[in-house]
C-alpha cells in the first residue's frame, strides 16, 4: 500500500493546476519564457551564444523569482511593498510615547485649580489691586 504524506497545515496546501505547478507559477514562468526566448533567439548572433544565454537568464530570473519565492506565505510582491514601505517611504525612526493616565487626570487637575482661581477673581475684584492693598482703602486715602 502507497504511503501519502498529509500535511498538518492545510493553508499552506495550494492547488495545483498543471506540470505540478499552481496557476501563479505558471503564469510567471510563461511571462519569462515570453521575454527570455524571443532574447536568446534574437541575440546569438550577434553578442554570441553564451552572452545570450547569460543575457536570457538574467531577463528571466525575476519571473522565476515571482512565481517561485514565498516568505511567511506572502508573494515576493508584497514581501518588497513592505520591505519598500518599511525603509524608504515610512520614518525610520517611530518614538515609543505614552500618555500616562495619571499624568494626563494631573494636568486636567491643575488646570480646573487655574480655571477656578480665574473665576474666583472675576468675581472679586476690588479683593487686592496690585500693589497689596485694598481698592477701598487707596481710594479713601
């Protein structure tokens, strides 16, 4: 009797579509040999054949790149929108701030003692001017 492996993990199982590979492989490989054979055909003559060979692997590596390449079970695509987002078009640096709860319900605290020290002097006026004395006695004397 054939023994078959079952995986544990069954997100990780991906259809295959033909040849054993998924329609994304498949897709990206064919995007490669539509780029890196018309090269090679076109270019043996004249830069010689292992320059065309060299020149076809490298036009076709990213597509092989794309279709095979899987990190944490996200695309190479998006494993460089991230790694792009992360270096160059976010802020390097992100400071770690807290609002302290206690802190904040402090300086609410303090600033209704300032509020209520305003409101206790709009009402009294004639308390103290200035100078330290009472505004009745500087006007009497």
């Amino acid at each position: 009797m054939p023994f078959v492996p079952v995986p544990k993990d069954l997100t990780k199982v991906k259809t295959k579509v033909a040849f054993n590979l998924t329609k994304r492989q498949l897709i990206c490989f064919g995007g490669g040999a539509l780029v890196g054979v018309p090269t090679y055909i076109f270019t043996r003559g004249p830069i010689g054949n292992d320059a065309a060979v060299l020149l076809m692997i490298g036009l076709m590596l990213p597509f092989f790149l794309f279709g095979i390449y899987e990190k944490d079970g996200q695309p190479l695509e998006k494993v460089l929108s991230h790694f792009i987002r992360a270096r160059f078009l976010w802020p390097r640096t992100r400071p770690y701030q807290t609002d302290n709860l206690y802190a904040a319900l402090e300086r609410q605290n303090q600033l209704d003692k300032e509020a209520s020290k305003i409101e206790q002097a709009a009402k009294n006026p004639a308390k103290k001017t200035a100078s330290g004395k009472k505004a009745a006695q500087k006007g009497a004397g």
